[in-house]
C-alpha cells in the first residue's frame, strides 16, 4: 500500500486456476493516472458542482470547532489530503504561496488521518492551511477517493470548481479558478 499511496503505482486483481486470487502491482503509465484522474474528475464533478458543501463539525489542530457555516461569506479552497501521500506533499509548498496571494480566502485542508498524526507531521512540514483531522465521514459523504484533491466554494458555500490530482502547476491552476470565483 505504500507504493499505492505514492500514486505513481496501482494494484490489479485477476483470478487464477484452482479458484484463487492473483494480485499484481504495477506502475502506472501517464496515460493511465491522467485517465483516472479525469474520470474522478468527471465523477465529482457531475455529484458535487453547484451543490451546497455539506454540514460539518470538525476541531481544527488548534482546537476550534468548525462548520460548514463558518465558510459563508469568502471564498473557500478546501484541500483534501492524507500525511503518507507523496503527490499531497509534494505540493504543500505550491498551496502556501495561495495563502499567501489571497488573504481574503479560506484555507481549510481535511484528512482522515487523526490530530496526533497531523500534529507530528505538520512538526516536520509546513502547510499553512486550516487544518481538520479526523474527516472520514466528510470525505466519504463526498465520495472523495482521489489525493490530493481540490475543491473550491463560492461565498454562499456552493461547490463551484474541483481539481484532482496533483500537477506540477497546481498553483497557477489554483489560480486561475480562485480569480474566476472571485470576480
């Protein structure tokens, strides 16, 4: 699973003889992860856009209690990750420089992982988005399955834009949907 969750590998089930189960590790091609991609893209896209993002109540690494409601009235850049996705931080840096360039957005970024984990890992990484640990039950009612993913609200909480998967320019794409949702 270790290899899997560094996205750049796949597993693939086959039946062999006697009734038994053949699993295969491979790498995937390019063409492959940006397939996937674009059809988990497709897939949220068609369930989620221009949908309310759905209630919440999650505590912040530092203890805050949040809600779907404290995300109404600015723009919202939500980021869903895990702390063993290589893809997720490796562009940790590229999502700062956001926080940086809008300071009139929010910046939330929700994991299943739990608060003693995201604390240990933010000790050694700098990500500077809000922080909720312990989303299972978020990122399954969002049937979010791909990491990292990205999904922006506008002010009234809709779900306006999602990218999936990370890509060298993440932040100018990031850009591009925030100016749009903003204008």
């Amino acid at each position: 699973m270790s290899f899997v969750s560094k996205g750049s590998f796949n597993i693939k089930k086959s039946e062999v003889e006697n009734g038994k189960t053949e699993i295969i590790l491979y790498r995937k091609t390019q063409e492959e992860s940006e397939k996937e991609s674009n059809l988990e893209k497709e897939k949220l896209k068609s369930k989620l856009l221009e949908v309310a993002f759905p209630p919440f109540n999650l505590k912040s690494i530092s203890e805050n209690s949040l809600t779907e409601k404290n995300l109404i009235g600015k723009v919202t850049v939500i980021n869903f990750w895990f702390t063993g996705c290589q893809p997720c931080i490796r562009e940790m840096p590229e999502l700062n420089k956001l926080t940086d360039k809008f300071e009139s957005v929010n910046f939330l970024a929700f994991t299943f992982n739990e608060m003693s984990a995201v604390k240990n890992f933010l000790a050694k990484h700098n990500f500077d988005y809000t922080q909720l640990p312990n989303a299972q039950e978020l990122i399954k009612t969002l049937d979010i399955n791909t990491y990292p993913t990205h999904i922006i609200l506008d002010k009234n909480g809709v779900i306006k834009e999602i990218e999936i998967g990370a890509t060298d320019d993440i932040f100018n794409r990031l850009v591009t949907l925030i100016d749009k949702i903003l204008e």
